[in-house]
C-alpha cells in the first residue's frame, strides 16, 4: 500500500490526469496539500485577465458595461449555478467577499422572521460566519444559540432539532466542516428548520467544486460560498449568493446599492429592489475578478463534479490509509469522519503539536494549513493533487515526526 | 482660440505629457470624455498583474498572504493616504466595492451617536449614496433629511447649517458632485457638522486624483472613495475607507468578518476588533484588484496632484470656452461651476435633448457620459485627457447639432 510506484500507478489511472495539466504547477518540488485553502492557477487565467485587462478594459472602456460586464454576475452565477450547485436559472449571483455575501443573506433571512429572534449555529463553524451572526444579533436583538458537538464532526440532525422552536429565526451552517470535512446533512436539517418556520443559510465555501450540490433539491433557502478554493479563482475572489426563486420578491438584503436596483443608470431617487437575484447586489461588479473567477470555475465544470467527487474519495481514502499505517504510531490520528460518504475534500490529522509541526513541514515543502488547537489540515483539491503528493508529503511528516 | 493647432499647442507645453503614453490608447480615433467614469488602463498595469498571478498566486500559492497579500488593503492605503488624501498613516484600507465602504462607515457612525436620529444629505446625492443612507435610515429606524439646492451646486454650508441640531447623528456629502463637479465646503461643512455633535462622511469618487485632498486637516471623520475613476484602478475596482485616528478605538462597522478580527488566524470565538484601520476589514482582500488599483494608484502619485489639479483646470476652462462660443449658439449651457475654485475635474453640459444625443455622440466616435435629466458630462481625467480631446470631442458635438 505505502509503496510509491502504487500512488504513480493510481495517478496514471486517473480519468482526470489531463486536468492536471491545466494548471500552472511550478518546477520547485513543492507539495501542495492546501487547495482548499487557496487552489492553484489555472493555465487558462492569464489569458482571460489580458483579455478583460488589455482587450476589453484597454480598448472598449466603458463600454464594456453595455457589453457584458453589467451582467458578469449572473452570467458566471448561473454557469456555477447549473453545473456545481444544483440551482436553476437566476438564482446565483457572484459579488462581494464571503463575508459580506454572508451578511447580506443572513440580515435578509432576519427581516422575513420578525418577531423570531434565535440564530441557530454551530460553535465550530467558520469563524467569519460566527462573527457575522455575532454582528447581526447584536444589531437586531436577536440571541445565538450555539450547538456545541463533537469536533470531528459537524451538528446532526437531531441536534439541531433540539434547538429549533417557535423563536428560531434562522439556522446558519456550513455544509462542509472547515475542519473536519465533514459533510452536514443539509436537505434534513432545512426540513426540519422549514417545519421550525425558520430560514436556511448554507455556506458552501468547503463544498462547492468538492461534492455535487443540490440546493433546488435540498430546499436551500440561501447559501453562499467563496471561489478561490476548490473553484480555483485566486486569492480574495468574490463569492457567490444563491437566493432561492420563492423567496427573491421578497427578501430583502439590507445593503441597498445602485447595482441591486431597477434602472440603476436612471439614477432616481429612493432604492427599488432590481429583478430577482440582482437585488442581491450592491455596487459596481469587480469584472478583473470576476473574469479570474470564471476562468476557474469553467475547468472545474469542464472536469465535472462526479469525476472529481470520485477521485475527491479515492485521494482522502488513500490519505487516511497512509495516516493509519505511517503516523498513527508516530502519535498522529484521522480527525475526519472515516466514512467516505460524509467526508468533504480535505482530510484533518490530529497531533498535539500541530501548531509547530505545520510549518515545520513546510520547511520540508509541503504546505498544509494548521488549525487551532491540534489540526493540520491536507487539502486535496482533486484536480490539482496527485497521489505521488499525498504519498510525498506524508513520507516526508513521517521522516520529521521519527527525528523528534 | 476655437483653432486646433492651439489645442495642440497647449498639448505640447502640457508638463504632463508624458505620463499620456503611460496609458493605453487605442489606434482607433476614439475621443475619451469619459475618463471619471472609468479610467484608462495604465501600460504598467498588465505587468503588474501578471506578477501576481502568474509569479505569486502560479508560484507562491498560498505563502502569498505572508508575503505581502495581507496587508495590501492598508500599505497601499496608506500610500494613497499620504500622496492622495492628505492622510497620515494607518487611517486608510482599500477593500469592497464603494457601496458596501459607504455602509460600513455610515453604519458605524450612526451606532456612534446613539440617540440621535437625522441623516443629513443632498437630494443630489449620487445614487448609491442615497440608497445606503435610505436603507439603514430604514433599518435603525432614523429619518433623512434631504436637503434641495440648486443642480448646478452642491449645499453650501449655510444651507446645510440650517437642518443640523441635536438630533444630527451623520452628514453625508460627496466632496465633489458627480453631475456638476461643483466642490463642496467640506473644511466648512465638517466644522458645522462637529459644533452640532454629529459625524461626517464624505465621498470622495469624483474628488480623488482630481483635485488635492486634506481630510486630516479638514477635520473629517469619514470618507470613502472609488479607485477605478481618476486613480485608474480598473472597472469595479476596490474602494477606500478613511476613518478618522481619533474614532477608530470607539466606531465600530458592522459586518464583523475574520479579516477585521484581532488576529484572525487564531479563529478564535467571539469578535474583538483588530487594531487602528484594520477592524473596518470584513472578508479576504481581493488580491488581483487591489494589484490593478495599486498600478492606478501609482501613475497618479507620480503625476502628482498639484500638477493633476492645474492641468485640470486648464482642461475644464478650455471646455467651458469651447461651449460658449460654439454651443451655446446651439442650444447648450454650462452646468458646472464657471468659478475654477469650486469645479473638478468634469463639466456638464446642459442640452434638453441630452438622452438621446449622447449615444448620437458616441456614434460620432465621442464616449461622453449622459446623467438624467438633461446632462452630457465630458470627464476630462488630466492624465489621459488632451486639449485635442477636448477640441475634436466639441467640434464633432457642434457638427452633430449643425445637423439638427
């Protein structure tokens, strides 16, 4: 098993190989196991950005406004939409950072329960999330309430349940844990908060371009997630908000804008809502990001979600299998579910001194991202990591734990 | 005067003729008014974003937010501060699109004067302005208080003086307005608004690389301010935030996310905010815009404002006499400020037919842009704008009129 020509056998295996060349992967050895933290370059980015920067910007001017800069947006939203989301025509709309995608969804799912003042999340959701709610709740006099659960796993269904009555509001969790990988039940938890009378906000950043997603189907009502992880749109690239159909005439984001409003270059006084997702929006589309973004998100859809969900499970099986066999005597164990079915894309390794192994191991070079207390995360970003890294990398953590 | 070997005369002696070829210009006889819109693309501006993209997203991965990509919001903030905005350091953070800046700081400075219900504004405000104040007017449950002037001017301070009292929480002004470019007092007018207890903030879009700015001598709290007009920062690029040294222990924006955290990367529970500037941050900063804005930024610096401004003002005039002696024969008047003191860097002119004469003009190779109800607004951005612009732009605006 722990043999390499087995990982150089796995990777010429793989349907996806070809998809690997369509990223830049420099010539210095590194082992990269942090795409889903920041995915790699795309080779067709730089392209796209001269075409956007010197052709359309350079050339066109402002008149690249009326030439499908306006409508970037949703455009790019429904591509991501149709092909990783699960999400129908106009629905998807990419602006903004998470975070304030993530205020903006959840502020408007606040107003729609007046009289409900509970937010139900997680205690170990990402932090960004817990600090927008923080926010909110303060501001609106709601309550948070936290449901405490088991690190290597996120909130079940059950739990949240528990928690749900008459005063929920709304129930904000992440799909996929940013530290275990794993994979909550959303379609069960939106039922049960639905029958609550609360809303849903799902944040997909660790799903999305990792597991197939299907938020028509779940019953999502708003979800929201970044583009410079598995979707590989550079750093700090907008993020994405999705409002289902039923709710779009209604719900309202509270960052009135000139591009959220019908006939933004009338200009005219007092804020109208635009026509469904575009009310989501706020100001002018950052169309050099915009174009990075969709750069990457069209390789991830040229490969397609079920191929990278396969080899997604292959890589974290094949991870898992190296942990138990090399590092589980070394003092190290698997801080992600085992089961393959609710396991995201990267895998979580448990050792007490994580914190200054991490960097010790990328003075080795290979990168991973430590996570407080006692996690160093190995993202496997499927179509830029091979097995030879996977083996390389935890080779070499085995090689630095056995000095110690 | 209407000769165009004058034009090209003053061309010749412009002292900053040679930052034009700093800028790229198609060979394609298009005449550009509308540079404080959207500003040229600079010719170093693809270079740089190929050593982000290509050199550190391709090479660095995800060591780039160690080196460098972190801090982007505030060292090019700052740079813009000290050259720009006549801010000392650690005042400035360039991140978001101006709306959601413009929210942030309005929502922090309502919180700040609790208590204090009234939003004072300009019935011309530009629109997203308006619509952020109306929308948290809405939602903390404030009033605004418009205040109507004449068109072709701004509120002066006597008009402003005359709606603020103790019920004052926030002034909000542009500096410069996006119809008439008519400078407003805003040394004055932040003075008023200070001796009535209330905060300012004033947007600085049509202002910023326009005309010198000395918002820490002026007294201002707040202000923001777009870097994809006369900074050339590219369309949708990132905006500024100025808070003030003195508010920024006590004001406190709203969408709480891990960039504005003290220290984000421990992700650990519960908000604190990060220290001076940093804690207006929400999300990731974007880093391939904030390269874009950085390349604008820098063109403008080494221009220098004093030299901008004076050329600006030659720009302006020479408009303001070409209208009158050919135009205004033909139907149009000046609607910006005859007084240079009180004009930036744009002037309207004023045809009832302007709707529809506008795209007529740019059928004529001339983008100008048109405002409701009855405003072309010929942007004349000093660096990339020439006399011959100036000159060919209104000759083929008389010939177009001539036909009428």
């Amino acid at each position: 098993m722990a043999d390499r020509d087995e990982a150089v056998t796995l990777d010429a295996g793989d349907p996806l190989r070809a998809l690997y060349d369509r990223f830049v992967v420099a010539d210095d050895g590194l082992i990269y196991l942090d795409g889903n933290s920041l995915g790699r370059l795309p080779r067709d980015t730089p392209a796209r950005l001269t075409e956007v920067v010197s052709r359309q910007w350079g050339e066109r001017l402002i008149r690249g406004w009326g030439e499908g800069w306006m409508r970037l947006p949703t455009t790019i939203g429904d591509r991501l939409g149709a092909g990783l989301l699960g999400a129908a025509a106009g629905q998807v709309a990419i602006a903004d950072s998470t975070t304030v995608c993530l205020y903006k969804l959840a502020a408007a799912a606040l107003a729609a329960r007046p009289g409900r003042t509970e937010i139900v999340t997680d205690a170990d959701n990402f932090p960004t999330d817990r600090y927008v709610l923080e926010s909110l709740a303060r501001e609106r006099g709601c309550e948070i309430v936290w449901i405490e659960c088991d690190p290597q796993s996120g909130p079940a269904p059950e739990q949240v349940c528990a928690v749900l009555g008459e005063r929920t509001a709304l129930v904000a969790l992440s799909h996929v844990s940013y530290r275990s990988a794993c994979i909550l039940e959303q379609r069960e938890i939106t039922r049960l908060a639905h029958r609550a009378g609360a809303l849903t906000l799902w944040d997909e950043s660790h799903a999305v371009g990792a597991i197939p997603l299907t938020l028509d189907d779940d019953g999502v009502d708003l979800a929201a997630g970044c583009t410079y992880k598995y979707l590989n749109g550079g750093p700090g690239a907008p993020a994405f908000m999705y409002v289902r159909a039923e709710h779009q005439a209604t719900l309202r984001q509270p960052i009135w804008g000139w591009l959220g409003r019908a006939q933004p270059f009338e200009m005219a006084p007092g804020w109208v809502p635009g026509e469904g997702i575009a009310a989501m929006l706020s100001g002018t589309p950052p169309v050099l990001a915009l174009a990075a973004a969709a750069a990457g998100i069209d390789v991830v859809l040229e490969a397609g979600i079920d191929a990278i969900r396969r080899k997604s499970i292959e890589l974290t099986q094949y991870a898992i299998d190296l942990i138990d066999e090399w590092l589980a005597p070394l003092g190290c164990s698997v801080g992600s579910p085992r089961d393959a079915a609710i396991r995201g894309s990267h895998v979580a390794l448990v050792h007490p001194d994580a914190r200054t192994l991490c960097p010790r191991l990328a003075g080795e070079g290979v990168l991973a991202d430590f996570r407080t207390p006692d996690l160093i995360r190995l993202g496997l970003s499927p179509l830029t990591t091979r097995f030879v890294d996977v083996h390389d990398g935890l080779e070499r953590l085995r090689e630095l734990l056995r000095r110690e």
